[in-house]
C-alpha cells in the first residue's frame, strides 16, 4: 500500500498540473474568440462569463483523459530514469501489478469523466444553446454599449449611441450610417441621427424595427453635393434577425443522457455511444501509457512522447469517425464504437505483455530445438 500510494500520488499530481495548463490553454483560446465576438456586437459581453462556466465540463470531460494519459508518461518516465522502477521490480513489482496500480487511478478518473459525459456536460452545452437563443430573440439592445461605435459585418452598417436610459430600453442621441449601391452605380450612403430610439415588436409586419424618433436622414453620394434630407418624427429600420451563433458540438450534444436512452434516431444512439466511451477510453489509455513510459537514465523520459501522442490521436479520430459512420448507416450499430476500444485494448496488452510472452514462448520452444537438433 505505501508502494501504491507514492505511485497513485505521483500520477495525482502531475495529472492536475498537467490539465490545469491544458484547460488554461482551451479555455484562453475559447474566450478570446467570445470576447472578439462581444467586442464586435455579435455577442452581449455579460454572457461570456456564464457561457465558459457552463462550457467547462465539455473542456474537462477532454482534458483529464488527456491529462491523466501525460501524466502517466511524465510521472512513470521519471521513476525510470532514475532507476526507481529498476528497484521496484527488483523487490518484487511485476508489470501486472504495476498495470493494476496504474488503473486504480484510472478507473477513479474514468467514473469523474462518465460522470462529466453523461450528465454535466449535457447540461452544460443546454444552457450555452439556450443563452445562444435568448440573445437571438432578446431586443438587441444587450448588443449595444454607450459611447461605442458597432459595425454589423454583414450588412455593413455603423451604430452609436450616447446614452442608455430605462434599463437599458431607450437609446438616446443615436447615429447610423450605411452604404448601398446606387441604381446609377457606385455607392450611396445613408446617415441617420436620431434624439431616441427603441426597439419595438410590430406584429402586423411579424419583425423588429429599429424604431427612431425626432431625426433627420441624409441620403446621397460620397463626395457629390446631390443629398436628399428627410426630417421624421418616426423612422423605423427591419432588424434582421442575428444567426444562432455555431459551435463545435452538435445538436444532439445538448440532449440528456435519458433522452437518448429513450431515443431510436441513429444519431441519439452514436452520441450515446460516443459518452460512454470517453469514460472507457481512460484505462486504456493509462495502461497505453504505462508500457510507453518504459525508458532508462541514457534515453530519457521524454524519447516516446511522439509516439505516445500519435496512438492517442488516432484512437481519438478513429472514435469521432466510427461515430460519424454510425449517424451515416456506414457502420452497424451493434458494432458502433465497441471495436475501437477493442483494438486499443489489444494494443495496450500487446505493449505491457507482448515482450515477455513472446520471450517466454522462446524458451519453451528452445530445449525442443536443441533436442532435434542432437538426434541429427
């Protein structure tokens, strides 16, 4: 137990240095995008907080495995090269119960990742879906900020505003500008200013109009003399209504582990199948890991890295496209994602046991060899 315990801490805690740099990078380089995207106003700024507090059991549910399957080779590999695995078995460790220590971590790290796959996470990318949605249907003014110019990257058209009163409900001394094509050709540029403005719900027309009040709007070519000028006590513009902002995960992601139980679409079932396998995966990559820690002091702990991240790459890509030929009718749903944990697995106790058991049937073939070779 005092063996296990130093082996169990040692992968502990290199394991959460190890995914605390892995979720810092992930989630830096998500929240700069949401950040660009609410500097832009394609997203209200008081979301991204709540959007990366309900993303991050998606990040960890990919993190930890990663990060348990680093640290078994950091941790193992140090032992190696200084020889403290030479003395371990020595003592008596054999690769079997190196093998059965390495999983008893594992396993408490495969039930935290189950626990993140098939429930939290769901609920997670649900709420995110549902802040995406709300933000769809909300008035557009959560969009905007006071004193600051907003350009729309589809149509092209600048907003300010210098005052937001009511809650936030009224806009106050608004400016807006556009270019259009012109009939004639070139461009024609339309500028508005405005005392107030609202955003108001018109159903007899079934849209939200920009709805501006006591203005003026100048219509005309840059650079000509030619401009018409409008006064209005009302001016309303169309709002088209903003996308649903695109994610990496899929629609069926958002859905909770009972509805898919419950479900018979393929694609339910493959991303059902999809869970439970990032809580399979873990033990097998750590005994992956395991058998390609083994190094000496001359070679290093870190000469089987590459080939450790290479084998679980592939074991990752190989389940995202089983899944994708689950939902394609490409792959039968009995067989699903089953066989590439099956393969892995043989792979794993190929590189734990392959060398011995292959030492071993050499030496019971060699007395038979020599026996024959004594009666010729």
């Amino acid at each position: 137990m005092i063996l296990f315990r130093y082996l169990a801490r040692e992968i502990f805690i290199t394991m959460l240095a190890v995914s605390a740099t892995l979720l810092v990078i992930v989630m830096s380089g998500r929240f700069v995008k949401y950040l660009a995207q609410a500097a832009s106003g394609d997203l209200a700024p008081d979301v991204v907080f709540s959007i990366m507090a309900y993303r991050l059991p998606s990040f960890l549910e990919l993190v930890l495995p990663l990060g348990l399957f680093i640290a078994i080779l950091l941790a193992y590999g140090r032992l190696y090269v200084e020889s403290e695995m030479t003395v371990m078995a020595a003592c008596g460790l054999s690769t079997r119960r190196l093998a059965l220590f390495t999983l008893a971590p594992a396993v408490a790290v495969a039930l935290l990742v189950s626990w993140l796959s098939l429930y939290a996470s769901p609920m997670g990318i649900a709420k995110v879906q549902e802040i995406f949605q709300d933000a769809k249907n909300s008035s557009g003014l959560e969009l905007l900020v006071a004193g600051r110019f907003r350009i729309d990257e589809k149509s092209g058209r600048v907003t300010y505003i210098e005052r937001l009163d009511d809650g936030r409900q009224v806009m106050e001394e608004v400016f807006s500008a556009e270019q259009s094509k012109a009939r004639q050709g070139g461009k024609k540029l339309s500028v508005i200013l405005a005392e107030r403005g609202t955003i108001q719900n018109i159903e007899q027309h079934n849209g939200r109009y920009l709805v501006l009040e006591n203005g003026y709007q100048y219509i005309g070519k840059p650079g000509s003399q030619e401009f018409r000028v409008t006064a209005f006590d009302q001016f309303g513009q169309l709002i088209k209504e903003p996308e649903i902002q695109r994610n990496s995960y899929k629609k069926t992601d958002a859905r909770s582990t009972e509805q898919l139980l419950a479900s018979t679409k393929l694609e339910d079932k493959a991303t059902l199948q999809w869970r439970i396998s990032l809580g399979i995966l873990v033990p097998i990559i750590a005994l992956i890991a395991q058998a390609l820690s083994k190094t000496n002091h001359r070679r290093g702990r870190f000469v089987k890295m590459l080939p450790a991240f290479l084998i679980y790459i592939v074991y990752i890509v190989l389940l995202n496209a089983a899944r994708d030929g689950i939902e394609k009718e490409k792959i039968p749903l009995e067989l699903g994602l089953w066989w590439v944990h099956g393969v892995f697995l043989l792979i794993a106790l190929l590189l734990l046991f392959g060398a011995d058991g292959w030492r071993r049937l050499q030496s019971k073939s060699a007395p038979g060899l020599d026996t024959r070779g004594a009666g010729q």
